[in-house]
C-alpha cells in the first residue's frame, strides 16, 4: 500500500500502524498492563519511559503512566531522544534494583516516529510498544553490560521538525555496526558467553539488512529478527519487543543478547532460568503481530497519522478538571456505595441508586459488556473516522461506563458484546493531550 | 397542597412558522410569536406583569433581557427558564404557577431558539462546557439511539416500527402551515435515509429549526372578559420531574422508557384526576425528537402497557383518526425542535385543538388535551394537560 500510494518499490512485508487515538504513551500504557499482568503482580517502585516520540517536550510521560497503573510511590524517568533510550533505561533500572533503590522497576518503550510519506522510513517504520519488569528474582538474569557513547549524527529530528532525518544511510549504518559490534563483544566478555552460544539477538536495527549484518559480525549464527517482516522498525521499542519475542520461546539456560545502537550503543546478555516458561505470556508477540486489522487505504493512514491538515473544532477542556478527576479518568476509580453495595462511576459524592453518602474508592476492572450502543455519525471533534461507537460498557464487578468504541469495525458492535478498556488520546483541548478510556472489543 | 387545577387559563396563543428563519434573528421570532398571542388574547402589551422564557443555548440569549428587549417590556419581573429540551414548557409552568399564587392577573410564557445562529452543523453541543473527559461528547441522536438498539435486543423492535412514527407524523405535518416539513414521506424513504446514529436515520430524528411560541395566561375569570371568553383553556395540571443526566452511568438505567416522563405524568394524572389515561385523555402532543421517543412515550404516558409501544403504533391508535392521536400537529419531526421554543408551541396546538380551531389537522371534539416535552437524555419531562372550560 505505502509502495503503491507513492508509486515506488514496496519493502516486502507488513508495518504496523498505530490507531489515530494512540500515541506512544498509550501505546507504552498497553505494553504496561500486558507485562504486569503477564508478572502477576502490580507492585512497581520505579517506573521508566523510554521513547524517541514523547507526548510532550515538557512534561513528565512516565508519571501518567504511574497514574493509570495508580501506583503513586515510585520513582519515575523518561529517557528520551534515543534509539537506544530502551536498553538505556533497562541498564539504568537493572542498577536501580541491584542497588536496592527499586524493588521492582518496569521498563516500558513505545514509539511512532514519524516517517515522511514516500520514503523508506515510511516503508521501514512501524508503531509499537513493549515492557520489561526488572525484579530481583526474575526468571532471566543479567550475566553482562556494556555501552559505548559515540557523537554522531544520523539519523536524527530536531525539535520541531515533522520527520526523521536522515543524511547518509551507508555511513549511518556503519556507524551503528561499529558501536553494536564492540559493546556486544565486551558484553559477552564479560559475561563469559561466545557468541555462538547465543539462542536469540534481540536488536534495534535500522533496517533487516544491518541486523542481519551486525549479527554476523559478531558472530552469532542464528540471528532471526522477530519485528520487520510483520511490524517494522519500532524506534526505540524494538530491542524490547525482540526481546519478547525471543523470552517467548527461551528455554532454561539459553543466552539472549539484546542490544541497541545509536549516538554509541548498549548491549546486555540474558540468560533465561527457571521459570522462564511458567513468566510465558497467555499473549505472545506473535498473538500480537496477528491481532490486526488492516488499513483500508493509503488515506486512512494519512488521517490517523494528521499529516494533511484537518479543519477540526475546538474542544474545551480544563487542566484543573483534569487534575481534580486524576483517579477516575486514569485509574478508573468509581464508588462502592457503604449502604446499598452499588459500584458506581464517576465517584459520586451520594450513591445514584439510593443516596446514601458513605462512598468508599473502588477501582474498576477493565473488562465488561455491552449493554447497548449508538454508531453515533454526527459527531464534532478530533475523530478520525464515523460513525463513532460509543457503548454503555457494564464492567465486570461492578461499574456501568459510558465510552467510545475503538480497534473495531462499527458493525461488528453488538449488545452483550465483550470488551476491554484501553487508554486513548481523545483530543487536545485546551492544548494538552486529554487522554481517557475507551473500549475495544475483548481479546 | 393546592395544585394549579382549574386556577389558571390560556388566554392567547402565537407561534412562528418553525423553519430555517436565516433572515430573522431571536428578537424578530420572539416579537412576531408575542404579537400573536397578544393580539389572540386581546390584550395590550402593557397588561403583562411578569415574563418567562425558555432558551436553551447561550448564543440564542441570555437572562430574562432575552423577553424584554424583544417584547420592548421593560421594567417588570422577566425570567429565563433553561431546563434542557424542556425549558418552554417549564418557561410556562412558572407563569401557571405565579398566576395560581395570585401574585399576577396577565402573565407572557415564551419560548424562542436560534438554532442556525450557532455557526456549525448539527445541534450544538454545550455538555462538551460543563462535563468532565469521561462524559464523551455524545449527539442528541445519540443519547435516544441507545434505546432503540435497547429496544430491538430485548423486544425485538425494527427500523420498521421507527419508521412508522415518522410516516404518521409527517403526514399530519404536511397540513400544518407552520410545520418546518410539509411534505407526507413514505416507508422506503425513511427506512433508506442515511444513518445520524444507528439505528436512527435522517427520518427517525427531528431537525434544527429555529422559531418561537408564546401563551398568554391568565385567571379564569380574567380570561372570561378577554377573546376567548367562551372557549379559554384550562390548566387541569402540570407535572415536571428531573431525574439524572447520566443514565448512562446509572447501573439501573434499562433504556426501555424514560423515568422523568412516568413520574411527571404521574404527577399530572393525579392532579388532573385522571386514572385512564389511554381512554380519558382525548390527544396528546409528545416529544417525539426522535422515532424511538415516541414509541416509549406511548408506554411511559399510559396509552399502552410497557413493551407494546410498537403496537400501539402499527394498530393505528395514535393516528389522527385512532382512538388517541398523538401528533396530530406533526410533532417535532414536521416542526424541527428550536429547543426553548417547543414547550409553548405545544401548549399552543393544544390550546388551538381544545378550541377548534387547529391550523392543521383537527381532531374530533377532544376534551382532555396533554402536552409532554422531553429534555436531555430522556432526565427533564413536564407534562401538562389542558381540557376546555
């Protein structure tokens, strides 16, 4: 479709497009939930974002993320600007626990960098997201680290500038060997593991080719990149979601080594241990890469990415609003009324039903069904296409919702349908990102 | 408690066409419905005391400086009602029970909406001000879609049943000369108009109209020295009930009718003494916004048991020649629904009926009318019934 739309030769293989209400931090926030679910637990001390497209030249992205996982007491950090930010952070909150600053400290990467549209970046680049926990007693240990730092530029985007730029992809590319190459020699010295023994490497690469490339230069045999034939080149997320891919099918004993280069490198290799299967995703990066829906055109990318202009209306909001109804519009916190039992949302000062007044916080689940639904066609505001299902959602547990429908095809909605929150980008009002839930249907 | 029953009479009625009036502005419609229902009455300006209008959105006015300044009445008490869709009526429900007090003898009830002002397509939406994010900024259309969709799953409801509603009404209509739609429609247009929000299409929902009503209103013994001595309309009752504007949140909320318009009947149906109201009340004219609305004021007003809406409708028995028309004016889907005027045009096509002497079709000597205007996502109802004196 990109080679078509441009008339040029298309890359083989699918990318992966990330919905026109999504943005790196919802999709980090997706990763999020997906790896504490899959560690059972919620119970994080540290929190690091890492990403080449954050929501915000200035603001802190790490601490939204604290707040839907409504975890309060952590220690948060975006590392940003890098395509290297994702094992950076990793290092960073591997030292944090080994030091005993952090109990558990989750690493999420996400990224949509943006392609300009006829290019080979816009064959190559792909949206998505992945998340590490980094806990003591983990089913994979850390056996050795290593990062060189290199002043070099390419490719890069300023602030401001609409794509990433790139200037001379041979000398680029070669740069970027040089600096894998040599931290994931040291690495491997240190950890006392050859390259041979290596079962899986899981890399930011700038395209299959340099993987491929930067694979057998440091000797490893049997290098398979999980990401480009079916997703692409995810920035700053790729080494992460590799790194899924390859912890997906790791049996005890075997040695990934992960790595990422850019302005230098870092590389890390893993050895999976006991309990690597039993940590095993119920959804694999494979269940990920299938679960799609494919672009109905050219246009439709064009419009989810906004890159022609749209005339859209103005959409107030307030920042005092949003601060003051945190907890219920991140965390999805309603009410349980202390008289009558009813778990309610928003959190209502007097229970709906019965106007009692002893309300105690109750946090919703994130699944539930349709009780009925609209696909509403006359809408105003930011959206991307009509008509717009929006749904009366009641939740498991309790808790009745009233949100749009997203990830599905408005006639494939029905009543009792199974769904599951997500967290989206709805507008920007007042000129900040207004973010809240939506539904999609149930995976 | 005393209610208002028998203690205030209509004494004039006006409305303007209900149209796309680009030409006119607030003060032209609301001036042009006033002097009518002055000049119906038989009053002078000067004889009013007090006035209530009902606006819904800001850009059509604000405060009661909407009715003075365009009624050129300055210097006595003037109110603005919002009470979402139903503001006119409730804009009218004030001067009742101000004139019941005793506090007044001539009092001016009005409505007016300016609704192709707003500079943007569809109904303006105001939540979008007041509402926090997890409030979505959903289209009227929408709110009221919900209970169809609830509807077709647990009573296995059609487009057919909704298309019906707006067959009847658009035939009434279209022999009304102040109908924003005079044109009958069939089945097959209807049912293959594109969608506003599944499963209401173009023909299931009312259009943006603008335009505006006013009533005079009176003490019975004031209304026998005014025109209409001989056939002045009675206040037999006015219920209003508000309930939440989020049934969308409300765990109990079925979608299979909306509470408001039971309890404000309820209210009226005691006052009025009424206790059959399929047999007592003689027409009705309801808010039908939407197809599926007045599908579910059938049952939520009494004319059938609940779940037989549809029934109700195929039967025939709100057609103007049914044994309960409903509509018999055209209702909101001829009219178009300038939100703050509605209410009082509905007081004036009942008025007009109990008298004999409708604009459009006529119904047969009816004693009981009722007049039920609907607000918000089904959460602001006020009923009134008016019978002859």
């Amino acid at each position: 479709m990109l080679g078509r739309a441009w008339d040029t030769p298309a890359l083989p293989g699918e990318r992966t497009a990330a919905g026109g209400d999504q943005d790196s931090l919802t999709l980090g926030i997706e990763a999020a939930f997906a790896c504490l679910e899959r560690a059972g637990t919620d119970d994080i001390d540290a929190i690091f974002f890492a990403t080449t497209t954050p929501p915000y030249a200035e603001k802190h992205a790490a601490a939204t993320i604290a707040a839907v996982l409504d975890r309060r007491d952590v220690g948060t950090v975006d590392v940003t600007g890098s395509l290297r930010a994702a094992t950076t952070a990793l290092r960073n909150a591997l030292d944090a626990v080994r030091a005993g600053s952090a109990r558990a400290a989750l690493v999420v990467a996400a990224d949509m960098r943006p392609a300009e549209p006829s290019t080979a970046m816009e064959q190559l680049f792909g949206d998505g997201a992945a998340a590490v926990l980094v806990r003591p007693d983990a089913p994979v240990r850390v056996l050795g680290e290593a990062s060189v730092a290199e002043e070099f530029t390419g490719p890069w985007r300023r602030t401001g500038d609409p794509f990433v730029r790139t200037f001379d992809a041979k000398i680029e590319t070669e740069q970027y060997q040089r600096a894998v190459v040599e931290v994931s020699q040291r690495a491997l010295d240190r950890a006392g593991v050859s390259p041979d023994a290596i079962a899986a490497f899981a890399a930011y690469a700038p395209d299959p080719r340099t993987y491929a490339s930067v694979a057998k230069r440091i000797g490893i045999a049997q290098a398979r990149d999980p990401l480009f034939a079916g997703a692409g080149n995810l920035g700053a997320a790729h080494a992460l979601a590799s790194l899924a891919g390859a912890l997906d099918e790791a049996a005890p004993g075997d040695h990934v080594l992960l790595a990422a280069g850019a302005e230098g490198a870092d590389a890390l290799v893993l050895a999976a241990a006991e309990g690597v299967q039993r940590a095993r995703a119920a959804r694999t990066l494979n269940d990920a890469l299938a679960d799609k829906r494919m672009l109905a055109s050219y246009e439709r990318y064009v419009r989810a990415r906004r890159l022609i202009e749209w005339d859209d209306p103005v959409v107030p909001s307030s920042t005092i609003r949003t601060w003051r109804d945190r907890r219920q519009a991140f965390a999805l916190y309603g009410v349980r009324c202390g008289a009558c039992e009813l778990v309610q949302f928003p959190a209502n000062r007097a229970c709906i039903a019965c106007g009692g007044d002893r309300m105690t916080p109750q946090r919703l689940q994130r699944t539930g069904a349709v009780f009925t639904y609209t696909l509403d066609h006359l809408v105003a505001g930011e959206y991307l296409e009509t008509p717009v299902p929006r749904m009366v959602v009641d939740l498991d547990g309790g808790g009745r919702v009233f949100v749009e429908g997203t990830d599905c095809e408005p006639s494939d909605v029905t009543v009792g349908m199974r769904v599951e929150l997500c967290f989206r980008l709805m507008h920007e009002g007042a000129d900040f990102k207004n973010y809240y839930w939506k539904a999609r249907p149930e995976r | 408690m005393t209610g208002i029953k028998d203690r205030v009479a209509v004494a004039g009625v006006g409305a303007t066409r209900f149209t796309e009036h680009y030409e006119k502005d607030q003060e032209d419609l609301l001036y042009e419905a006033v002097q009518e229902a002055i000049g119906d009455a038989g009053i002078e300006r000067s004889d009013i005391q007090a006035m209530w209008v009902g606006v819904y959105y800001r850009f059509t006015g604000l405060s009661g400086t909407t009715a003075a300044d365009a009624t050129r009445i300055y210097g006595i008490p003037a109110t603005r009602v919002e009470n979402y869709c139903a503001s006119g009526m409730d804009a009218f429900r004030n001067a009742c029970f101000a004139v019941a007090a005793g506090v007044y003898d001539i009092v001016l009830a009005c409505g007016v909406e300016k609704i192709t002002d707003q500079g943007s397509r569809g109904l303006p939406n105001v939540l979008r001000d007041s509402i926090p994010p997890f409030i979505p900024p959903a289209s009227a259309p929408a709110l009221f879609a919900m209970a169809g969709t609830r509807c077709f799953a647990e009573r296995g409801w059609t487009r057919e049943d909704l298309a019906r509603v707006a067959v009847k009404n658009h035939a009434n209509g279209a022999k009304h000369p102040k109908a924003h739609f005079r044109r009958e429609i069939t089945m097959d247009t209807a049912l293959n108009a594109p969608m506003i929000a599944w499963p209401l299409g173009r023909f299931d929902s009312c259009a943006v109209s603008d335009g505006a009503a006013a009533v005079i209103i009176t003490r019975p013994e004031i209304a026998k020295t005014l025109n209409h001595r001989d056939d002045f309309t009675l206040v037999k009752a006015n219920g209003l009930a508000v309930t939440s504007a989020f049934p969308m949140h409300n765990p109990g909320f079925d979608y299979l009718g909306f509470p408001a318009t039971r309890l404000a009947a309820k209210q009226a149906y005691d006052e009025a003494g009424i206790t059959d109201p399929a047999r007592q009340i003689s027409f009705a004219e309801v808010h039908d916004c939407f197809t599926i609305t007045e599908l579910l004021n059938y049952e939520d007003l009494g004319f059938c048991a609940p779940g037989e809406g549809a029934a109700f409708m195929a039967e025939g028995r709100s057609s103007a020649d049914g044994d309960l028309p409903v509509n018999p004016s055209g209702g909101l889907k001829s009219f178009g629904h300038p939100i703050g005027a509605t209410g009082c045009r509905m007081i004036g096509e009942v008025t007009k009926q109990l008298q004999g002497r409708a604009e459009g079709i006529q119904v047969r000597d009816p004693e009981l009318g009722l007049a039920h205007n609907l607000g918000g996502p089904g959460a602001v109802c006020s009923v009134t019934i008016l019978g002859r004196n």
